[in-house]
C-alpha cells in the first residue's frame, strides 16, 4: 500500500511540475553547450527562451535578458539539443512477441502497449514520432489520447494499416487456409488501393505507408521481391497526395525501391538491396531514404529469443550487412536521408542505439543528429515547428551529460526532456 501511495505522490509531483512549465507561463533554459542543427555549429552558453510551448528567443547569455519572473532551468553543466525524431517506429508494437507469439496480442492490448511505449520513448529523448503501421488503428486513437493530454508521448503522424498484396509483407501469412485471415489494409489493383487510400485517411491517418518489396519479419515472401506493379504504386501515390498525404514505402530490393521512386514516394523505408541506379534516382528525385541499421543487430543477437521465424533469421543475416554497406554508399552520394529505427523491432527505448552505426558507416555525429531533426522535420512536413531550437519552433528541448559531436553514443542516455515547454524528465 506505501508503494502505491507514494507512486501517487511522484505522479501528482511531476503533473504538478508539467504544469508548472505549461502554457501560459515564460521558462528560461540556460545551456552549456547547444547544438545549433540548422547552422551545423555548437554554441556555447546560450539562453532558451520560452512561452506559451514554444521558443521565443535564441542567443548568448550575455545577450538575452530573461524576463522577470521566468522560471528558469539550469542545464549549463549539459549539452541541449533539439528533441529527437523518429521517422520509422511500431509504437503500439512490442519487442516480445514476432512471429506466431504476435497472434495472442489483440487490437485493444495493442493499443494499451502504445501508451506504456509512448512515454518510454519520449523519455528517451524522441520527442516525435512517425508510426508506420499499426493494426486497428490503434495509433490514430494513441496520436489523438496525447495530443488531447489524456497520455504522456510524442507528437505522431500516423499510417494507420499498412497497404500491400495479398499475401505480402503487410498481409497476414502466418494461418492456414480455414482461417480465412486478411490484413486490414490488403488491396489489389490501381483502383482498389486507391479505395484503400482513401479508407485509411477517413479513420485518422496522417500518411499513408505501404509494402512495395517482401520482408524479413514476414512469412512466405522474398525479402527484396517486389510487391505491387508500377501501375498499382503510381495510383496508390497520387491518390494520396491528391489528399494532402505523403508517402512511406517499406522496401528492400533493387527493382522495388526503384519502382516505389518512379511512383513518387516521399520515402523508401530500409532500402537494404539499392543499387547505384536507385541511389542516382532518389538523388535525381529528393526521395528520402529512413535505413534501420541498428536493428540488425538484435535480431540477430536475440531474435530466436522473442519469437522470430528461422526463415526471419535467414533474410536478416542474407542482408543486414549489405544494408550498412549501402547506407555508407547513399550518404556519400548525397541522398537526402531521416533516422528511422523500426522501433518495436526492438525494445522500445533503445531508439537512441542507432546513432552509433550511422557514424560508424560514414556520417559524422552532425549528420547523424540532423537525420533526426531538421531533415526528418522536413520529410514529416513540420520543418517550421519540429526539429530545432530556433524563434517560433516548439519548446521540444532534450539534454545529455556530455557533448554528443564528440561521442554520439551519448544520446542513448537522456537526462532531460521537454516537450512544448512541460518537463517530462529532469
């Protein structure tokens, strides 16, 4: 009973410390050090000021005059950056369950796993997400519970069902026949997928994602075989742009990414098997490539442990690797490229993991960290409110013990994070 009572009593310190920050009220940040995302520079001993949620003022200390009666936080000792983002997570899946083990999870658990996820991840410095995929539209009802402050999580753009073929990467293969089991966002030919289009938008989705090649975590398919004609991308594309909707294609082999760029997506998600001739194209066309490259690692390490099928195992250890090495090979051309993790691949949290590969294959830690704030704001369509501490953005703030542009590894350990200017972790 003493363990609940006082659980209650840190719960009603921090909505009472949330609210103290909120709207209506001016905060001053004092920071040791800034990363500056939109100049690429780090700043030193700059002052963060901000009302009513978001930034008003940006500059050195000896400049900025903090208004009387500001409350002020004192992160001079920190590194402060802008909140993170995430443009590829599950964040209704779990980590624990893949393969048979994810039949016993039903839409309502699904979703109840969104909000114990949506604040792990804000808590670890992802201050929005897009989520790509979720079955009943759970993330619809996640994205608006946070923005109508029931729970604590990120912003969200939201796919709803992913679209894909019968029997593809985004259907259901895992029962046999006598079940009669179809994915909720299965749709053949140009016209039934722009019905599905129009579908997803009508229950709450912000975007609209689709399986253009098979997976790894999927049944039956061919990891890099394509899936869905040019024909059926290229109507899939353009009825959801028609509807203000951007575009997300999951995609692994060669001809499909290729395919999904002719189509006019906005992004191609994994990208594992591009060529020379997909990366010119994504080049030619300011399509973004979102590369998981982290999340080859625990599904190798642990994969068999959660649940995942062999032949799952198999497609992973056939192309993680050449997914690494042709992440190194976009970045040098100069592709346009957001962080994307596959979160729910796995544990959620562990978001921040990612940032060490990419400098390992060839960014350095400013790139990596523009990956997921300025250019992943500007592929998520809030480019002027999300993605860097600058006038008029919101007051989405995280701060790490040490400077992240000498040892990127950093990030994966947060030690403050604001949101709209509400402290959630201090």
């Amino acid at each position: 009973m003493r363990s609940i009572k006082q659980a209650g009593m840190v719960l009603g310190l921090l909505m009472l410390a949330q609210a103290a920050w909120g709207e209506g009220s001016q905060v001053a940040v004092r920071a040791g050090q800034l990363v500056d995302v939109q100049q690429g520079t780090l700043q030193k001993d700059q002052v963060i000021l901000i009302s009513d949620g978001r930034i008003t003022q940006v500059g050195p200390a000896a400049s900025v005059s903090i208004p009387e009666g500001a409350k002020i936080i004192d992160l001079s000792t920190k590194t402060v950056l802008p909140g993170l983002i995430d443009m590829h997570d599950h964040i209704t899946g779990d980590h624990r369950f893949h393969g048979y083990g994810g039949l016993a999870i039903s839409v309502p658990r699904e979703a109840l796993y969104g909000v114990t996820n949506s604040r792990i991840t804000l808590n670890a410095g992802f201050t929005t997400i897009r989520n790509v995929g979720a079955s009943g539209y759970t993330d619809v009802a996640l994205r608006d519970a946070i923005n109508d402050g029931e729970i604590v999580g990120p912003r969200m753009r939201v796919s709803g069902p992913a679209l894909g073929i019968t029997g593809g990467h985004c259907d259901n293969n895992l029962l046999p026949r006598e079940y009669d089991v179809t994915a909720e966002g299965v749709a053949n030919g140009p016209w039934a997928v722009r019905a599905k289009v129009r579908e997803v938008i009508k229950y709450g989705a912000d975007l609209i994602k689709f399986c253009a090649t098979g997976g790894v975590l999927s049944k039956g398919d061919s990891v890099g075989g394509q899936q869905y004609t040019l024909e059926e991308m290229t109507a899939l594309v353009d009825e959801a742009h028609m509807h203000g909707r951007k575009v997300a294609a999951h995609a692994h082999g060669a001809q499909g990414i290729k395919t999904a760029i002719l189509a006019g997506v906005d992004s191609v998600e994994h990208s594992s098997l591009i060529d020379d001739e997909g990366i010119k194209l994504a080049k030619e066309r300011g399509t973004y490539l979102v590369m998981d490259i982290y999340n080859d690692t625990f599904i190798l390490e642990h994969g068999a442990e959660v649940g995942m099928l062999q032949e799952s195992l198999d497609k992973e250890r056939a192309i993680g690797q050449l997914q690494r090495d042709n992440f190194r090979k976009a970045h040098a051309a100069g592709v346009k490229m957001a962080f994307g993790s596959d979160g729910a691949v796995y544990p959620h949290g562990d978001n921040g993991k990612q940032f060490a590969y990419m400098v390992e294959y060839g960014m350095t830690p400013m790139q990596a960290i523009q990956a997921a704030t300025v250019a992943a704001a500007d592929l998520l369509g809030w480019k002027e409110d999300v993605g860097a501490i600058a006038p008029g953005f919101y007051a989405d703030i995280i701060a790490v013990d040490s400077n992240p542009l000498d040892d990127v590894s950093v990030l994966e350990n947060v030690s403050f994070v604001m949101k709209g200017g509400n402290v959630y972790k201090d």
